[in-house]
C-alpha cells in the first residue's frame, strides 16, 4: 500500500510556515507531522500532494515523488491529523473509493489505478475547495470523530504533550554521550535520551524532572545551559549558555542562546544571542540578531488574536508569541508585538517595537517604514545564508523565492 500525504483547502490557517511548507512537513514534538504516521503504519512506499509552487521543493528535500498518483491501491491522508489507535483502525477497514471524514473534513481517502478523469483531478487539486468537495461527492462516507489541527498556534500548544507521549521509541534505540563531565547535573536520567557523538560540557543542568529530554546525534550543549523537559534537541544543534524551557523543540542545525520557552524551530535557525523566544514558531533559515525580543502575553491578560490574512483570529489563549516565516531576519534590539505574524524572507531591523499584527512577505525596514524587499537582493541573502551551513542554494531554491514572490 502506497501512502500519500495532502494538505487541505486551509492549509492558509499555518501561515506563515505554510508559504513554504506543506502542513504535513511541519515539526511537532519530536517529528514531522507525516514522519509520525510513517511510524506506526510503515507503509510499502510514500509520496505527497501538494500546491504546484510547493512540489520541486518538495521533491529535492525528501526525494519522494509529488503530486503523482500511483498505479496501484493507494491511500490519502490529511496532514492537519494525528495517527491515533481510533483512526488506524478505521483503516484496515476501509475499502476501496471510501472516505473518512470528520466535521466536513477529508481525512482519509482510498483509491486504486482504476480512477476516472474528474477524481484524478480532485486528487491533485485537492488543497482547493474545489478539489476537496469534488472527491468526497465522489466517494462513499464514513463519519468519525477525531481532533485535528486548525490553526500553527495549535502545533506550539500541544508540543510538549507530544514530546512526552513519543519519548518511548527512544529509549529502545542505543545512545550513548560522547563527552558529559562530572560536574553537570542531569536530574531523573531515565528520561533523558542522548544520542551518537552528543557533547555535554561543563556546568549544564539537564532537568527531566517535568518531562523527558531528547538530545539527537552531534549536538553540543555549552557551559551554563539549562534544558527543562518536556524538549527535543534535533541533530547538529549547538546551545549556547541558553535556557530552554518545557514544551520546546528544535530541528536539524539550530544554535539557539538566551531564553527559549514553548518554542518551535523548523531547522537551521539562529538565534545564538540573549533575548527572549516564547509561545513561538520559526520556520527555516530564520537568523534573530543579538536581543530580538517577543512579546508572548498582553498586560491585561487578555486573550491574543492573530492576524491570518485578511482575517484576525481570536486563539483563545492569552499565551501567544511570534511567527516567522523561512529565511526571515532581525537585526539587534528588534522587540516583535505580541502574537505577530512575519512573512518569508523579511529583514527587520532599527532596534525598536514592531506594533504590526501582521508583516508581510518580502518586507524590510524599521517600524514603521517598512519597503517592499528587492528579489535579487532576497536571492542573495539567502544564498549567503545558506552557505555559511555548507547548504547549496540550488535553482530549486530561487524558483521558489520567485513564486513566493510573484504570489505575495
């Protein structure tokens, strides 16, 4: 059985790590969203669908085929849902043109080679409100109830419990630590996992009492760090004397000082200075300069909205901080409003209070006087960026600053 993943037609409530990003390839816990169903089902092969713009890119980073449907049975996923025990049952179950949906939602659906015109055009347009109702008119329904995502501030909320809830298949792998001298503290070490050629400098504290701690292979903890758990610690990272607070999680290549609380990063971040990251996500390549600081609650305590396009959302929690889109980058002393929602491939900078819900793509400035950013100059930012990491900026890379671009 071959598995695809697809995104839905509010694949714009993830924004702004949806611009570049399918839904189902954004971190939770300690995986992607599809790398948690390829765990428990284990499927024969597995590709995507996807937004047109998206699909390149999507290839070159995962290597698997997109927006192609199979010759053979086949099934659907939505990346906004979870794998739980209630959903993979209804699987086994489902037959061939059979759908599972949940509040009006496509979950699930099944297919074989025998598809005719219009549901192969539902399939690969399924994003669109189009595409989605055109291939549940065409299948036969199964209802259920299941939670699913709605919203980016959602993954932040629940990433904690998700580090807690999959830290068992880690302590069936063999790990190991490198280099951790005598003199740092690692408290309730049965729920900690280290991984290969991990180092543990003198004078780290390694707190697992509130939850357990995942540090993946060749990252380094410096002198003076605290990590609290629930928290994951992707491969290649580097902390920097900072303090990481419970429920957050780290990708691939971040190097991360001052204070992280609940916080996400997609992978290959910076922010290697002081200066406060809290109820936050930060998609790739995102560089904040030395004192970049959010605000993640309001001085009435009231509740924060969110600004998703043309429409301010109400979270319903008075704990929200920033989001930031890829290759995005703050200058020194940058302070981001709370619940502020940053676009791709913006720069800010001027040392000031960015008061804006909403900025977006391709900005650059101060508060207040913000331009539209030059393409090339965008271009160029990120190729250097990327170097520094030994990462090739490819003509996969700059097709797609220029569709970001030609959409924003």
């Amino acid at each position: 059985m071959t598995m695809l993943f697809f995104e839905d037609p509010f694949f714009g409530n993830f924004e702004p790590l949806s611009i570049s990003h399918p839904v189902y390839t954004l971190l939770c816990g300690t995986s992607k969203i599809y790398e948690k169903w390829l765990d428990v089902i284990n499927p024969d092969d597995y590709g995507f669908l996807s937004r047109s713009y998206l699909a390149d890119i999507l290839n070159l980073e995962t290597g698997k085929k997109v927006n192609e449907i199979p010759e053979k049975d086949f099934i659907i996923i939505n990346g906004r849902f979870l794998p739980t025990s209630k959903i993979i049952s209804y699987l086994d179950e489902l037959e061939t043109n059979e759908a599972l949906v949940c509040d009006d939602l496509l979950m699930v659906y099944r297919g074989n080679a025998d598809l005719d015109g219009a549901t192969k055009e539902a399939l690969l347009n399924i994003y669109t409100a189009d595409g989605h109702e055109g291939l549940k008119a065409v299948s036969k329904i199964k209802k259920i109830e299941s939670e699913y995502l709605n919203y980016i501030w959602n993954l932040v909320e629940m990433n904690g419990r998700l580090i807690s809830e999959e830290f068992a298949r880690f302590k069936s792998k063999p790990h190991s630590a490198d280099l951790i001298y005598e003199n740092s503290t690692v408290i309730n070490p049965n729920d900690v996992f280290i991984g290969e050629s991990v180092q543990i400098a003198p004078s780290v504290v390694i707190d697992a009492s509130g939850g357990p701690i995942i540090i993946k292979n060749k990252t380094r903890i410096e002198s003076f760090s605290y990590l609290q758990g629930p928290c994951y610690i992707g491969p290649d990272c580097r902390i920097a004397g900072g303090k990481m607070h419970a429920g957050s999680s780290l990708g691939p290549v971040c190097r991360v000082g001052g204070e992280v609380e609940e916080s996400i990063m997609l992978g290959y971040c910076n922010k290697y200075h002081e200066g406060f990251l809290g109820h936050a996500y930060l998609g790739e390549w995102v560089n904040l300069g030395a004192l970049t600081t959010n605000s993640d609650l309001k001085n009435n305590y009231k509740e924060i909205s969110v600004e998703m396009g043309e429409r301010s959302i109400n979270t319903g929690s008075i704990k929200i901080g920033c989001f930031i889109g890829d290759h995005t980058k703050t200058g020194i002393g940058t302070m981001l409003n709370t619940g502020i929602n940053i676009g791709y491939s913006c720069n800010l900078y001027g040392a000031g209070l960015f008061t804006d819900k909403r900025i977006s793509s391709f900005r650059w400035g101060v508060p207040g006087d913000l331009q539209r950013y030059k393409l090339d100059k965008a271009i160029e930012t990120a190729d250097n960026s990327m170097g520094r990491r030994g990462m090739e900026f490819s003509s996969i890379h700059k097709r797609l600053f220029e569709d970001i671009y030609r959409l924003t």
